[in-house]
C-alpha cells in the first residue's frame, strides 16, 4: 500500500493534527504529538467496509505445538520459557554496553552452528566491527550472515529474499522509514519500524531479535510504544563496569516472568553464571556493614551481598546514595530504623550497595539494607564473625517485619551455603528483634 500523508498524534489525548507543533491544542502537554503514517481512505462511520468473517469456538481452533528454536544459551532459553518462537518477536532492551549485541550474536552463532538460517542486520556497527566482536565468540557466531543497514524498506526486503528462520535487528532505533520525515528513533519512526517488521515476521514466520536501547530513565525508548507490540520483552539490566548481567523477562506470551538468568561478561563473550549464589557468598566481607540477602531472581534464589557505609557528613542534607536498590526504598529504611529501632543516620552520609552489580527490586531486600546500615552504623560485625548473615524481609512503616514471597526457597538456599540461621520474619516479628539477633544487645542496653 503507497503512503503518501503522514499526521501526527499525541501520545497524551490522541488529538490529530496535520503539522507537528510543540504542544498539543487538544491536552496542552508538550512534546507528545509523534508523527505517523496516514490510514488509507477508510470510511469513518457509517456501513462498515470490510467482510463478516465466522468466529470459531476456542475449542476447535487448531493450535499445533511448534518445536522452539533453542539459541544454546541456557540462561537465554530459560528467560524466554524454553527457546524463541518462530514467528515471534522478542524484544531486548538494555542500557549502551551491557552487551545486547554480545548476546544476540552468540545466540545467532549457536543457531547457525545448528545448522539454523540465521541473519544479523546491524543499524549501529559496520560489518568488519561485527566481525571483530564474533571472532572473540565461542561456537559459530563467524558463520552468521550479516548486513549493515539502516533503511526500514532495504531490511525488509532483505529478510523477505533471504528468509532467515531467525534475526536480529541491532537496533530498532537505527532502522529508517523513509516515508515518515522524523529522525531515526523517534517515536513515529520506532512504532512505524516495529509494526512492519512484526508484520513480516508473523506472516513468514521469522523468529526475530529485536534490540532496543533503554533511556536514562530505564524506559524503552519510544515510550512503552513496543512493549505491547512485540511477543516478548527481555531486559538486559547491570552496570557497564561490573561483571554480572542478570537478564529478566517482563513480558512473555510463550512463557513465565517469573524468570531471570545471570551472566558474566568475560574476554570470550557472556558466561552464564549458574551458580551465582556461591559466588556472591564467596565474595562477601566479613566486615561491619556487610550482610548476605536471600533474594529471589524469578523463580530461583540467589543469595547476594549488601554492603552499607554510615560515614559523618560535612552536608546538608546528608547523601544518600543506592546502588542496585531503590532510592527511596532507602528511605523508607532508614526512617523505619530510626523511629522503631533506636539506629538514628540522621546527619551521616549513607551508602548502601548490592555487590557485583545485581539490582534487588523486592521489599524483600528492606531488612538485609536495615541490618547493613545498622551493622555499619554501630561498627559491629552481623552475626558470628566466621560466615556472613543472612536475611529477608519486608520492613513495614510501624517497625513489623513483613513475609514475602518463596521464604522456603529462599531459606534453602541460604542453608545449603551455610548460611544458618537466617533472620527473617518467621524468626523475628520487628526489625528491633532482627537487629538484635543479627547484632547483639545495642551498645546502651550492654553498658548498662
Ligand atoms: P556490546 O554487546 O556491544 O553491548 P551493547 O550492544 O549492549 O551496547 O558489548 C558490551 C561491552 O562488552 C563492550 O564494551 C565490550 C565488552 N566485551 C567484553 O568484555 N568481552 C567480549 O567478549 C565482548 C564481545 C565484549
Ligand atoms: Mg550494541
């Protein structure tokens, strides 16, 4: 179908406008109307135009079990509930350098090496780039066809001429419509870029990649516009510096959310790290300030460490700095502390940290950041001074500790590294009554 007149939209109100304009007349937000390609001439109102099909009962619809497409990679195939689907569309999103086109293209090796079709069009690194990364590859990522490309219309015809069983497009953000006039990655264009390759690949029944950059902010870019789009939305989360990358699933129609893969970027590519909590256990100080977490990632335990540091401060208002775990989680914590715990932080910097790089987003997490920062802010090692504690909970706002999700799961495993006992909520009902079998008696109650 030609397209010839584009409108735009706001995102906000839907009101249409023919030019684009900073705010929009209908809502008055700025920056919202996004530009998109006109509808042919559809009636609007009146007799509808298009022809009655028969609704078919939910029972006789014909639903064959397609054999998945494995990349090889455990973690991967695991995230995406047991390997891609054909036809389908994943969605992978991560911030620059988190190793999205290291991922891809060891999962298009592994495929290839499987005697798959594969294709890797790349909108962001010339072919001879792609090339220097695959030879550091294990497995066959050199035998992966590829093609730099950033024209929406070349790549898809390429992929309609080829046929690959499987693709990546790295990323969504450098492929171009040209019948749309706004820059590559705008949110017209990643919309307008996204529905038509879905539409390619549902009707050939390519198994496609698609990698999309994550904003400051950790949205995907083009707000949420691919989200219900595609099939799949994975999330390749971590800092660039550190080692470990975990990759979780947000959205999956073939398989649960519930799951999370680790992984270690290494000189050969991404190791997948299977034993990720016998490494944080490993690594964990023995110091004041340090307590283990028994998190859950999905459906898997993982045990990680939680540093705190109560420093005295020169500022007004003190820092507070978080990293792996909300903000103002944070706060909440030391308020709790304060106020039910006698551990007051009031004008001291604090700094709390989820080793490696991991990011905990569960209230689970709230007593091992308590126990850190008291352990810290007492000079008190947690526990017997030999193993690290370890701990979960959710601290609620009058001092109680909260149950959360799979406390067997998560107590097994602290078990099985040794980690016993653990404090949770079964063991203590308030976080005073943590503290004090985590830390001992407070330093007045000893005194005295
Ligand atoms: P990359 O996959 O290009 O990240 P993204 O596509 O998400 O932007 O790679 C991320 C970083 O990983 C890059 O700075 C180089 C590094 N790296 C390794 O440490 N080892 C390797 O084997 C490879 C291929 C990359
Ligand atoms: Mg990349």
């Amino acid at each position: 179908m030609a397209r010839t007149a584009t409108r735009f939209v706001c995102g906000q109100c839907g009101h249409d406008s023919a030019k684009w304009m900073g705010q929009c007349p209908g809502c008055g937000e700025w920056n919202t109307l996004a530009e998109e390609a006109a509808p042919g001439p559809a009636s609007r109102g009146g007799a509808p135009r298009g022809r009655a099909v028969r609704p078919v009962a939910l029972a006789d619809v014909a639903a064959p079990r397609i054999p998945r497409l494995r990349t090889g990679i455990g973690e991967l195939d695991r995230v995406l509930g047991g390997g891609l689907v054909p036809g389908s569309l994943v969605l992978l999103g991560g911030s620059p350098g988190i190793g999205k086109s290291t991922l891809t293209s060891m999962a298009l090796g592994n495929l290839a090496g499987a005697g798959r079709r594969t294709l890797y069009v790349s909108g962001e690194e010339s072919a001879a780039q792609i090339k220097l990364r695959a030879e550091r590859l294990p497995g066959a990522a050199l035998q992966v066809p590829v093609v730099a490309e950033t024209d929406l219309d070349t790549v898809l015809a390429t992929l309609e001429a080829e046929r690959p069983e499987v693709c990546v497009i790295d990323s969504v953000q450098t492929l171009h419509a040209a019948e749309l006039s706004g820059a590559a990655g705008s949110v017209g264009q990643v919309r307008e870029v996204a529905d038509r390759i879905t539409r390619l690949a549902k009707a050939r029944g390519i198994a496609v990649l698609l990698v999309g950059h994550v904003t400051k902010e950790g949205a995907l870019a083009g707000p949420r516009v691919l989200e219900h789009l595609v099939d799949c939305v994975l999330q390749f989360e971590g800092e660039r510096e550190r080692t470990y990358r975990t990759l979780r699933a947000l959205k999956n129609r073939f398989g649960s959310t519930n799951e999370a893969g680790v992984f270690e970027m290494a000189g050969g590519g991404l190791v997948e790290v299977a034993d990720a909590s016998a490494r944080f256990v490993g690594e964990a100080t023995r110091a004041p300030g340090s307590v283990v977490l028994a998190a859950m990632e999905g459906s898997r335990p993982l045990l990680v460490e939680v540093q705190a540091l109560v420093s005295p401060s020169e500022l007004v208002p003190p820092r507070r700095v978080a990293n792996g775990i909300d903000r103002n989680r944070l706060a909440l914590v030391l308020a709790v502390l304060g106020r039910h715990a006698g551990v007051g932080v009031g004008s001291a910097d604090v700094f709390v940290n989820v080793a490696g790089g991991v990011r905990v987003d569960e209230p689970g997490a709230d007593l091992a950041v308590a126990l850190a920062v008291a352990s810290a802010a007492r000079g008190v090692v947690a526990g017997d001074g030999e193993r690290p504690i370890a701990c979960f909970g959710e601290l609620g706002l009058s001092g109680e500790l909260r149950s959360v999700a799979h406390p067997d799961r998560r107590a097994a495993e602290a078990r099985k590294f040794g980690l016993a006992p653990l404090v949770s909520p079964d063991s203590a009902p308030t976080v005073r009554a943590a503290l004090k079998a985590a830390l001992g008696a407070p330093p007045r109650a000893r005194a005295a």
